[in-house]
C-alpha cells in the first residue's frame, strides 16, 4: 500500500500533537507511527492514496490550537507493513527545537476541577495534553515525562491508562496525573497538607493575613487586593510604597467590574497565555494601594489549578474575588522557585507559605503586556511566551548567545534563524540575579543543544552582564546599547535594511564613552552612526541621579536659567540653597557628575519641574507619572492640542535636540502659573515633534523613510502615538514593538539579531 514519511516542523511538542496525528489517523484508517524527534514530529503513513491526501491535508492544517505547523515534509516511501497506528517512545535528534511555554489550565480541566463527579474533582494540578506546565518543569529534550519534575510521581493505573489511549484527553500528557498519584500541596513547616492547607490559606487571605503561594515559574505574595490594611503591609514589608501590584480576579465578570476592556482584550485574558493585562480601572472595589496614583492596573486570570481553587473551594469560606498577586521576590533578585527559597528570601514578608512539591527547573515570572493601538504591546516577556523563537528571514549557520542588558535582564539563544528569547531574568545588580542568569543559560543550551560559536553583550565596562559574557571564554562582540534597541525591533519585525533609529531610554553606555540614552542613530545590521541626540545635560550624583529627578532638573534650570537658577529652583522648591550651591560645585568640578543624553532622566526632571514627581520608588515612576498628566489633559481637552516648537541645532552634521530651551519654556510656563497636566502635555508633543524634525532632516540627507522606535521610553505609549502618528503624517513607515519589550528585555534579541547578520562564517 502506497505509504508516506511526513515531517512536521514547528511548535509540535507538549501541545498534543502526537495524539491528534493518532486519533486522526484512527479516523481514517491510516496506519503507522508517530514519534516526537525533538525538533520535528516524524509520522510514517500507510494508506490508500486519497485517504493519504486527506491526512496530510488535515495534519498541515487542523492542528490543536497551541500547534504551530511551520513546514512539512512529506515524502513517498517504499510500501511498509503496519498493522496498527501507534505513537513510539521519543528518540532524540538534533535540529531546530521548539520548547513548549507553559500552557495556563484549559477549560475542560477547569470543568472537572470543579465537578464532584470527576476523579480529579479539586485536584491542584490536574492538567490535559492541552494544558498544564511544560518549560518550567523540563530538565531535557524530547519533552518526555521522564524528562520532567513529573517523573518523581509514578502514574496510577488509572492515569497510566488515559497516558497511553488516544481516545482520552490526556493521551501523551506528560504531566498527567490525579488525587492519588499527582504532586500535593502543604502550607510549609507545618504537617498540614492538602484541601487542610488550602483551607487555611484561603482563611488566612480572609483574615487579611499575607500568604506566599507556589505557582507555574516560582511564588508569588498574595493577599485580599479589596483589603486595604493587608495591602498597605504588603507595601511596608516588601519596602515598596509606590510601585503597582498585579491583581488575579476570578473571572472575567469581575475584570469588567473593576476595569474597563477594549476590543481584543478579553482574548489575551482568557487566552493560553494569561499574561497580566494592564487595564484602565473603573471604580470597583479594589483598594487603592493597590496602584496608587495610576489609572491602570495590571490584571490577570488564575492559570494554575492551584490559584482557582484559592478562589473556589467548598469550605465554606467566604473568598474575594481579587487577589494581589506579585512575584516571590526580594526587590531585584530572581523570583523564589523552592521552599529554601521562599522560607529565606521572603518569609518574613508573608505569615504562610503554601507549597507543592512538583519542583519547579525554570523561573518564568509573569508577562506584563500594555496594549497600543488595538494589539499587545510587551512590558515584560516571560511566561507563555518565553522560549518561544522570534524568527528572521535573514539566513546563517550560526549559533549565539546574547547575554542581554543590565536590568530586565534576558538573554537570547540564535540558532541559525531562530532566536529564543530567554524568560525574564532580572536586575543584574543582584548577585543572585547574576547567578540566576548563568544557570538559566547553561540550562537553555542544554536544551536547545546549542554550543555558541560567538557571545554578544553590552559595551558598559561595569556591567555585571559583560563579565557573565567574559567569562564563557566564547569570542566576544560587544554591541552599544542603544544600536542594540534599535536592532531588536528590526528583528522583531524581520526588516533588515536601512532605517533612522530612535531610541529613547533610560541610560547606556555609549562609544564615546559618555552615557547615552536620547539617540538617533542611522543604522542598518552591520553598524550605526550616530546622528543626533537630545543636548546634553550633566548627571550629577551617580546612581541616585537615576531615581532622583530634582538633581537632573537643577541642572537644566542651571543651563536654561544662568544666574536665576537658584532662584529658580527655589521657587520650584526643588532644593534649598545649600543644596542648589552643592549641585552646582559638583557638576562645575565634575564630581560624581557625567555627560548624559538620557531622555528618561530628562523625563524625571522635567516632572520634578512641574511638581508631578520629586523622585522615584521606583524605576520609571516620575516619568510614568508625567505621562499620566498628560495623558488626563489630553482626555480633558478638546479641539487642537497645544505644543512648543523644539528646535534642532545642526552642527558638522550632527542633529541636536534642543531640549534645554524647552525645559525653559516649560518652567517658566510653570511659574507663570499655567497648569502641570497641561504642560506636562505640551512636554510629550513638543519631544515627538522634535523626534519627527530630526528624522526628517536625517531622512533628506540619508534618503530613509524607515524609522524605528525603541528604548524605555517608548513603553510611554502618549510619546509612541505622538512620534509615530508624526513620522507617519511626513511619509514615513515606522517599525515599533509588540510582543517583544521596547525596555531592555529586548535588548538580547538586538544582540542576537547583530551576530547572525554579520556572521563571518557566510
Ligand atoms: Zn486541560
Ligand atoms: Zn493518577
Ligand atoms: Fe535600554
């Protein structure tokens, strides 16, 4: 009988793949193997020749829903002599692989959860072939349960049996299991263990008690997001008064209670994925604290059996229907993934702590997604979507590892056209992030079996990241920061030719060896020149200028105002004159004082000029908030909207922002009594009007009429609207983010992008 060797590529593992080839050949009749080979799934078909036809046509196209089917590879073989259709044990081979992101719990699992009726009837992790964890849990490739925390849980004869029948849902499921063969849960340090331990949790949550729990990809604080008292302890505890917490709701009834939900939103919700969602509040019952000061908070569904059965559980306690939900961590370091972990990292933060012991290999944090212009709009790339590859069309046999930035640290894997952005690592100041990051890496090569032939990182002297990257002994190429931004939303949206980058952000190294962050660069794959930039201004006071925006503003009142300064700033009551003389002898003598173009620190000045934020708790804040008045004026007004005109200083053929002069502008606006938010308005025109100027003038020179925008600053979605709405209006096209971070989480990608294109070996 004619028969067929059919190869299918893409994302073919831990998604039910093999148990849809072998029902659907059942089906039809057809018989022969399938077989997970690591990077493909390899199916032997014997059938008549129509029959055949039908099943590849159904295999390429009728796939479940978390499979992408990227190519196929179907051929004519000699006739062979099946008598079944049967799935064989996994062998390995080497090839493009595709490690599966860990799936949030399915709605049919949902259903038995909570039916009496069910032999998984409020089992903690019951889970299917469509859903339940799959990165977090993974030691190796194929992903086999042997080669998963499940293998410490020998499967019942019941479980055994679902495990190795196509007709059940959980056919192949690697982490299948029940009430008497699966993980348990228990509060820890005690001998309390299952629906006791979740009682107890939940009655704890109830008291307005702090309770850690044991997720997917680590732990998480959790309390009663309606409970003012607990939430602000929270706050104390975690020595974090300002920053927003993400809030878990129950179900989608109590997300359009508390927020508002755009068209499209309600997908990514209640989607696979379940990142947190930021979402305009509605006046609910959410307690303030909650995200202080902000009109958004970030909201996610329950994703985890475990975390549903927080919320519904028939003990007869009374559950809210929001809880806080924010990573087990110690501000900086990597999120707690064990019971060690949690006990000397965050146990005095919470009063319990409920576990499970099904181990957790990887950490995958939470992803954060904003939303611009009708799509996603990534804050934070992580859990569902890491180690998913973002792929090129660009061609190379190269493997790479690109070690990322300093904060928000992820790395990146490039294996020829493929490039696996890594889970969010962290803040490399933390000795234990730096840690986290050097195991996360070795770990992702052993499963992607990849050996780089080349390591990219950072130009900063003391970034801990370039050491990590020195230390693999691997060639090193060392890429500037903010060419890097550029690169990664080039390689994000898979362009690859010539473009005028704007990348605004926080602050990087830059070739000059002063601190960049304000840059407009030409730029294609092989190399930039840096065009333009905002004027520079003196950052004085090192590391606590990057939270402290006052100091930024003194200088500027300094540059714009000359001998009025002083009183200047007194008037703002940014400083008193002791403080302003101090300042002010530090940036003359250059002490602890550097050059900067950081647009995010000229972001935090100005919003300490106009009153909005003095300082930051926290990264991003006075710059968040600034926008924030904006954007309420914006809403409040009507008709067209007002901007200064900022000037661009060309000189040698180099482009500069006049941002001194606006700042002028701007303070004595303010001090002439004219309203923040309306000013703090006219602040975010102005800058993209500067941005579309500059472009502009760049573009005549270097006949581009591509631009890219990226760097932190761009998570500002105002400024984003504002510049690309104003490059688009002059012709041109304008490549931004989506599902990959316009902060430095996307900096790996750039890097990875960098080395693949100018792989020597081609
Ligand atoms: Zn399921
Ligand atoms: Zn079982
Ligand atoms: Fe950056």
């Amino acid at each position: 009988m004619p028969s067929l060797m059919i190869r299918l590529y893409g994302i073919v593992q831990g998604v039910g793949f093999r148990p849809f080839v072998s029902r659907t050949a059942d089906s039809l009749g057809v018989l022969g193997t399938v077989a997970n080979k690591g990077s493909y799934v390899e199916v032997f078909a014997q059938a008549p020749q129509q029959t055949l036809e039908r099943f590849v046509n159904i295999l390429k196209t009728d796939t479940p829903q978390r499979a992408v089917v990227i190519s196929a590879d179907v051929r004519q073989i000699s006739d062979t002599d099946f008598k079944t259709f049967e799935i064989i044990q996994s062998e390995k081979e080497a090839g493009d692989i595709f490690v599966s992101p860990d799936i949030a719990t399915c709605d049919k699992c949902a259903a038995e959860l909570f039916d009496k009726n069910d032999r998984r009837y409020l089992h903690p992790f019951i889970n299917c072939t469509q859903c339940g964890p799959r990165l977090t849990i993974l030691d190796a490739m194929p992903y086999d349960r042997e080669r998963t925390t499940m293998k410490d849980f020998p499967m019942c004869p019941q479980c055994e049996y679902e495990y190795t029948h196509s007709h059940t849902r959980r056919y192949d499921a690697q982490p299948v299991c029940c009430n008497d063969c699966g993980p348990q849960v228990y509060i820890v340090g005690s001998g309390i263990r299952g629906s006791e331990a979740i009682t107890l949790a939940r009655k704890s949550i109830m008291d307005g008690k702090i309770i850690a729990v044991k997720g997917i990809g680590g732990f998480h604080l959790c309390c009663d997001a309606c409970d003012q008292e607990a939430v602000s302890r929270l706050r104390a505890l975690k020595n974090r008064p300002q920053k927003p917490f993400a809030v878990m709701m129950k179900n989608m009834q109590t997300v359009r209670r508390e927020c508002n939900v755009l068209d499209g939103q309600q997908e990514f919700l209640t989607g696979y994925q379940k990142p947190i969602l930021l979402l305009e509040k509605r006046d609910g019952r959410l307690c303030a604290s909650v995200s202080p000061d902000n009109p958004t908070v970030g909201v996610m569904l329950p994703y985890a059996p475990l975390q549903m059965l927080l919320f519904e559980y028939p003990d007869g306690v009374e559950m809210t229907d929001c809880l806080v939900m924010t990573s087990g961590n110690v501000s900086g370091a990597p999120i707690c993934r064990s019971d060690e972990d949690a006990l000397t990292e965050i146990g005095s933060y919470c009063d319990l702590i409920l576990s499970h012991n099904r181990r957790i290999l990887i950490r995958a944090d939470d992803s954060v997604m904003d939303w611009f212009d009708g799509k996603p709009y990534m804050i934070r790339r992580s859990r569902g979507f890491a180690p998913l590859p973002v792929m090129v069309s660009k061609k190379a046999d190269l493997q790479s590892l690109a070690i990322g930035g300093e904060l928000k640290n992820t790395f990146c894997i490039g294996k020829n056209e493929l490039l696996y952005l890594s889970s969010y690592v962290g803040d490399m100041a933390d000795i234990r992030t730096v840690n986290a990051l050097k195991e996360s890496v070795g770990r992702m090569q052993e499963l992607l079996e990849v050996q780089p032939d080349i390591c990219v990182c950072d130009m900063h002297p003391r970034y801990n990241t370039v050491t990590v990257a020195e230390e693999t002994g691997l060639p090193l190429v060392k890429i500037q920061h903010h060419y890097a931004h550029i690169l990664s939303c080039m390689a994000e949206n898979d362009y690859d030719d010539k473009v005028i980058g704007v990348s605004f952000d926080g602050t990087g190294y830059g070739s000059d060896a002063t601190i960049w962050g304000g840059e407009i660069l030409i730029c294609d794959t092989h190399g930039f020149e840096r065009a333009g930039s905002i004027k520079p201004f003196s950052q004085v006071g090192g590391d606590a200028s990057s939270k402290e925006g006052w100091r930024i503003a003194v200088q500027l009142i300094r540059d714009g105002f000359g001998d009025d300064a002083q009183s200047v700033c007194e008037q703002l009551g940014l400083c008193d004159e002791k403080t302003f003389k101090l300042q002010s002898v530090m940036a003359d003598k250059r002490v602890n004082t550097v050059m900067s173009t950081s647009a995010g620190r000229l972001f935090d000045a100005v919003s300490a000029i106009l009153g909005v934020r003095k300082k930051s708790t926290f990264e991003g804040e006075s710059s968040m908030c600034l926008e924030f008045a904006a954007e309420r004026f914006e809403k409040s007004s009507e008709g067209a909207q007002p901007q200064f005109s900022l000037e661009i200083l060309s000189e040698n053929g180099f482009e500069t922002l006049d941002t001194t002069t606006l700042v002028k502008q701007l303070t004595q606006s303010f001090l002439d009594g004219v309203q923040p938010d309306r000013l703090a308005y006219i602040f975010h025109a102005s800058l993209a009007d500067g941005i579309v100027k500059c472009c502009e003038k760049l573009s005549k020179k270097a006949g581009i009429k591509k631009a890219a925008l990226s760097g932190g600053v761009f998570q500002n979605k105002l400024l984003l609207r504002l510049a690309k709405g104003g490059l688009e209006a002059k012709g041109f096209n304008v490549l931004i983010h989506g599902l990959v971070p316009a902060n430095d989480g996307g900096i790996a990608l750039g890097q990875a992008y960098y080395a693949l294109c100018n792989n020597d070996k081609n």
